[in-house]
C-alpha cells in the first residue's frame, strides 16, 4: 500500500484547502461583526447628536423634559442588533460544522479504504479482527451522528429562546410605554 507522488499531492492539496477555510470563515465572520459594530456605533453617534441638537435648541425646561428619546426605539435596535450578532454567530458555527462533518467523512472514507486494504492482504483468520475493527468504527460513527444532531438541536433552542426573548423584550417595553402615553393625553 504505497501511495504514488500524485496521491501524495492530492492529498496534500486537498488537506491545505480544508485548512484554509477555517481561517477564511472566522475572518468573514469578523469581517462582519466589525461592520455590524461599526454601522451600530454610527447609528448611535448620529441619534446622540440628534438628541444633543434637540437639547440645545430647547428654550425651556419643558422643551428639556420633551427632548428626552423614547425608550421604544432604542431597545427595539438594540434587539435588531442582538438579532444580527446571534445570525452571524450561528452562520459561522454551522459553517465550521460544515466543514468538520467534511472533514470526519473524508477521514472515515480513508480509514475504510485502509482498513479494507489490509484486511486483503490479512493472514487467513484475522476475519474476526477485521470485523471487530469494523464493528467499532460503526459505533463510533454512530455515536458521532448522534452527538452532531443533538448539538443542532441545542443550537436551534438556543436560537428559538433568543427570538423568543427578544420578542418578548420589544413587547413589554411597548407595553410599558403605551400606558405613559395615555397618561400624558
């Protein structure tokens, strides 16, 4: 079983892909958590400036008290924010899942292809051996799938119960407003 230079390249190849896209994945995903923070950050700065202006421009005390920013909006983009960040932070998480269920099959693939070279070329008897090996790599594979699906289902409470809170959030801030709201009509 002796691997040819081509083999040898290819497989060197392929390998220096599968690291790259690593690296390339969490720098996408910085990329766009320094946009979100940089687009978030400048969205404030701008409301900030805009409630400053509206303070110096008032010329009373009630023309202060009214200048003051309503709770609503703020909160509401402080949700859409957390909603963006845990969009980027699942995005990224599944594609490194991705690309470790890439490489778990590949490396399953070449421990098969091993394992039925040698069992060719196994003295007479080893059979029982063999199908042990075999036996284990099934159950191994078995428990991986089922660890792998009962991470994506974590990950997906994980995400229902962020939705769910941040509905929640707006709904009771909005709920705590409209009462002040009748109070001053």
């Amino acid at each position: 079983m002796r691997l040819t230079p081509e083999q040898l390249a290819s497989a060197n190849k392929a390998n220096v892909e599968s690291m790259l896209t690593l690296p390339n994945t969490a720098f996408a995903s910085a990329e766009r958590f320094a946009a979100l923070n940089l687009n978030t950050a400048c969205a404030v700065l701008e409301d900030s400036v805009n409630n400053a202006k509206a303070l110096l421009g008032a010329k009373d005390l009630q023309e202060v008290i009214s200048c003051r920013p309503p709770y609503q909006p703020a909160v509401e983009k402080a949700v859409a924010y957390l909603r963006s960040a845990n969009e980027i932070s699942a995005q990224t998480q599944e594609e490194f899942s991705k690309l470790v269920e890439v490489q778990f099959a590949e490396a399953n693939k070449n421990v098969a292809s091993t394992l039925d070279k040698a069992a060719k070329s196994a003295p007479a008897g080893s059979d029982v051996a063999v199908a042990a090996v075999k036996s284990a790599i099934a159950a191994a594979n078995s428990a991986y799938d089922t660890m792998s699906k009962a991470a994506k289902q974590v990950a997906e409470i994980a995400e229902a119960n962020v939705a769910a809170a941040t509905n929640a959030t707006v709904k009771a801030v909005g709920a705590a407003a409209t009462p002040k709201a009748k109070k001053a009509a």
